[in-house]
C-alpha cells in the first residue's frame, strides 16, 4: 500500500466546488491572496510584470478537472487554428 496516495477534500478556487484530489498531480493556479488574482493581473484583465513581492506571497490553489476541461474548451474556441492557404500559381499567361 505504499504506491498509494493520499487523497484531501478541498474547495476548487475557480467554481469553488468541494472536490476530492491528491496534492502532487492536482492542476493548482499562483493566487496573490492580497488581490485575489493570478500575481500580475490587474482587476481590468490587463497584465504587468509581477513584483518579486507578489510572487513570495502567492500560494497555490487547487482547480478542479471540469474547470481544467472548461478552460481547455474556451482557450480552444477563442484561438482556432490557422486556416491553409494552397501555394499560389499563375496559370498558363
């Protein structure tokens, strides 16, 4: 039983929904606690360069596998691939 790990019950801090993980493989984000933002974010959305300050303060937080799959599903929506573009010839002239 020594392969086995040690699951805890904790509060996603996307959708804030109690979930059950092991702390070695869960997906965590960097959170400031004093902004409550990833450090570097601002409250417009905007990113800048995160103080030293800001990043010796932040603690990781758990997120939960369906806001991962949500995420994964937007950034795949919000950035289609590129479309193909065929060579371009002139044709007989």
């Amino acid at each position: 039983m020594a392969d086995e790990q040690l699951t805890t019950i904790g509060r996603c801090h996307v959708c804030k929904r109690t979930f059950a993980f092991v702390p070695d493989a869960v997906t965590t984000v960097m959170i400031d606690p004093e902004t409550g933002l990833p450090p570097g974010f601002t409250v417009l959305g905007t990113f800048r360069e995160p103080t030293p300050e800001a990043v010796a303060r932040s603690v990781r937080e758990p997120v939960c596998p369906a806001c991962v799959d949500r995420a994964e599903r937007f950034r795949k929506l919000a950035a289609p691939p590129a479309p193909r573009l065929d060579t371009w010839w002139r044709g007989d002239s």
